[in-house]
C-alpha cells in the first residue's frame, strides 16, 4: 500500500499581508505551521499504514523553506517526503495548485489513497481535494472521519449536515479529513532523527511536465487582491435583567426599528 499525504505550509497569524502588486501571500516575517487539518490528514495515513502496512509519502508545494514542514511530517511518522519548489509556482490558485499536485501525483504513481485536510486555514475554500480527485480521475469523498479499507475498497464515514454518510470507494481515492479521525500523535524521537538526516528531493515545473499555462499565477483564474477586517456595522444595544424582561426590551426596540 502507498498513501500521499498533500500538506500545506500556512502563516500562523491571521494578520496575512497581500503584495498589491502580485496580490501573492508576503511571508517574510511571518511564522509558519503545517496546516492544522492536514495535521489530521497524516493521522490518518499513519492510522492506515498501522493497520495494514505501507508507506507514506507527503507532498507540498511552496517555497524553500516549507522543506521545514515536510521535515516535521517525517518526524510524525512519514516515510517519505517531496517539495514542489518552482517561482513559476508562485500565486497559484486552488485551479492552478491541483494541477500542479496532480502532476507530481503522476509522476510518484502507484498509490492507494490520498489524503488531504478538510480545506486549508489560510484560504478555507475546501475546494483543492475534490479538484485534484477530478485531475486524476479518482472517486473521492470529503469530511471523512473513519475508515477502513476491505475486500479491496474503502469504505468510508463522512459528515453531513443532518448526519452521517457511509460510502464505498473503489482503489485508488482520494479523501478529506476532518478532525474527528483523532488527536495527530507525538513524534518520536526517532522520527526526529530521521527528519533531521532526510533527503527531501525538490521538483520544479520542469520535473513534474507542467504546463506553464496551468501553474502559477498565469493558471489562475482568480486572484487575492485584498484580505482585511470587515469594519464594525451599526451600533451595538445590550439588555440586561431577568431573561423575560430581555425579551420584552428586545420585542420592543424591534418594533422601533421596524416601523421606521
């Protein structure tokens, strides 16, 4: 069995700062973390290998130094680990960033499952998973939060609004994870070491035969112009005393507003 863990290197502030220019992410100064939900996507890689074997591969794209990232995903548990480096990679949208993962998901081949995190705490779209399943043409579920792989499928437990859904995927698939699968583990002090002395190879657009019309900004269809902080809207009222006595205040200044 072979499962690829796609891992995201997010700011860990909320105070993101856009170049007006490229209206691309400015990173300097800014502390990064692995994305917290694919924090629960290699859970659950590591859960799958523990029960019935195989290795882990995790892939990123991003700049040179999300190498820390991967680092510490091989500290987890990971087997293996690649970086998709490229300044041609730069601004690239969830379009233009599933088609470069589907590439250098081509171009490892042979694998099992995929797992991705729910969506990414930076862009909160949720939308790369599905497209990078609909790139490699691979049945995939989203919100997963238990599974098991029998008689040569998955079988999967994923979250609705109104309750839970129970699907069956034929190999390979791809999934997203939600926090439910479990709390990620502590790495190892082995796993540490391990980290410390890997090799982690870095693909270019060249290695993975990217077209540079789908990568980057120029295979982005959307782009980040400006992020900030709605301003505060009209005046604030608080009620206070018994709770029958807050709604009638509050039935009373509606009625105000109303019929205005």
């Amino acid at each position: 069995m072979k499962y690829i863990v796609c891992l995201k290197q997010v700011p860990e502030t909320d105070k993101v700062k856009i170049n007006p220019e490229t209206g691309t992410l400015i990173r300097e100064g800014v502390k990064s973390i692995i994305n917290p939900y694919d924090l629960y996507a290699l859970e659950a890689a590591l859960k799958a290998k523990d029960a019935y074997g195989g290795k882990i591969v995790v892939i990123s794209m991003g700049p040179p130094q999300t190498e820390e990232a991967l680092r510490e995903a091989i500290a987890y548990g990971a087997d293996e680990a690649i970086l998709l480096s490229d300044r041609a990679f730069a601004g690239a949208d969830t379009l233009a960033t599933s088609y470069t993962l589907a590439q250098a998901i081509k171009k490892i081949g042979d694998y099992n499952i995929i797992f991705c995190g729910k969506q990414a705490i930076d862009g909160d779209t949720a939308q790369v998973g599905p497209e990078l399943a609909y790139r490699l043409g691979l049945p995939y579920a989203t919100y997963v939060h238990k599974f098991e792989i029998k008689d040569g499928s998955l079988i999967v437990e994923r979250d609705l609004d109104d309750g839970t859904q129970v699907l069956k995927l034929n190999l390979p698939a791809l999934v997203t994870i939600v926090k439910e699968i479990g709390e990620p583990r502590v790495p190892s002090i082995r796993g540490k070491m391990k980290a410390k002395k890997a090799k982690i190879p870095i693909w270019t657009a060249g290695e993975i035969e990217a077209d540079e019309e789908k990568i980057g900004l120029n295979g982005s269809p959307t782009r980040v112009v400006n992020v900030f902080s709605p301003p505060a809207r009209g005046k604030k009222e608080i009620f206070t005393g018994k709770p029958d006595e807050c709604v009638k205040q509050l039935c009373e200044r509606l009625g105000e507003v109303i019929s205005i």
